[in-house]
C-alpha cells in the first residue's frame, strides 16, 4: 500500500490491520527537561528550534517502553508524533538506542505547519485510508485526546504534566 513519503519504516512491515497509535514526547520520550524552550506565551515567540533540536537528551520513560514493548505482533504499532521532520535521523537513532518497538514512525513532513492536532488528525485518516483498523491511541495531550474521540477511536490519556498550564478544557482526565 502506497504511503507518505514522510512516513519511515522499522523492518518492513506493511501498514494496515490490528494498529495501535503511540504518541512519543511525554509517553515513551521524557521531554520535560525542554518545555523551558515553550514558555513564551505567542506561538511566534517560542523557541520550537531549541525544543526540538534537545530530543536527543530526552530521557527514556520505562513505563511507556515496556507497554509499547509488550504489544503483542498481532499489531502493527505506529508512533505518531508532531515532532517536525529535520528530527527525523535524531528520532530514529534514538528510538533504536532505546529499543522502543515500533513499525512505523510518522514525523511532520516538509511544509506541513498546520496546528499539531489537526495534522495528527490528517496522518490519522491517512492511515485508516491505508487499511489501519485503529483499535487504540495513547497521547498526552488533551486537544489530540479530544480529536481522537471526535474521530470515534479509543484514546487513552496519559498524563505528562507538560500541558497543565495551558488553559483548555480538559474534563476527561
Ligand atoms: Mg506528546
């Protein structure tokens, strides 16, 4: 099945079936140490150079590797991140360090500056589309927890703290 360029995969498996929908910083990648470089309050004004560029120093989070790691082959895993795609060879690098199971990465590609839920929400329709049954989705972020459901899929919330200080609604947790 022919996919987005963007789109990188880990062994060869083809997407479609039984997948499961794993976001990375703040579920598998610990990215506290650089929201510092989001503090500004505008968009314009934060430094998401600085935020992404320090991925490489992300600490692992056990809890997510182990529960991304016991899933079953039964599913093909995909994660889904809004990193943007110049972090694509420090991604991959570091998701092979770390061992963390995946079969697809899917990263921004060029020229895609839309907001981050509504282009994970693309990648999302793209996969369906692809033959992805999307029987689950974990996130940290309450706006993409929010899309998820709109679309109908089962989300499951997972709790970074990266976002408590950002004023949305966020009555599901
Ligand atoms: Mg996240």
């Amino acid at each position: 099945m022919a996919h987005p360029s963007h789109w990188t995969s880990n062994g060869g498996r083809p997407i479609g079936g039984r997948t499961i929908v794993f976001d990375l910083d703040g579920v598998i990648a610990d990215a506290s140490h650089r929201q510092h470089f989001l503090a500004a309050e505008r968009s314009s004004d934060k430094d998401w150079d600085g935020f992404f560029n320090a991925c490489v120093d992300d600490p692992v989070i056990e809890q997510g590797r182990r529960l991304v790691g016991s899933i079953s082959d039964d599913f093909c895993v995909v994660i889904l991140t809004a990193r943007i795609h110049e972090t694509r060879a420090k991604t991959v690098a570091w998701l092979s360090a770390n061992g963390v199971r995946h079969d697809w990465l899917i990263l921004r590609g060029h020229h895609q500056g839309v907001p981050s839920t509504e282009w994970k929400r693309e990648q999302l329709e793209h996969l369906e589309e692809a033959g992805a049954v999307i029987e689950l989705a974990l996130d940290d972020d309450p706006r993409n927890i929010a899309m998820l459901r709109d679309l109908g899929l089962t989300a499951t919330y997972i709790h970074s703290g990266y976002y408590d200080d950002r004023d949305y609604d966020a009555e599901f947790r």
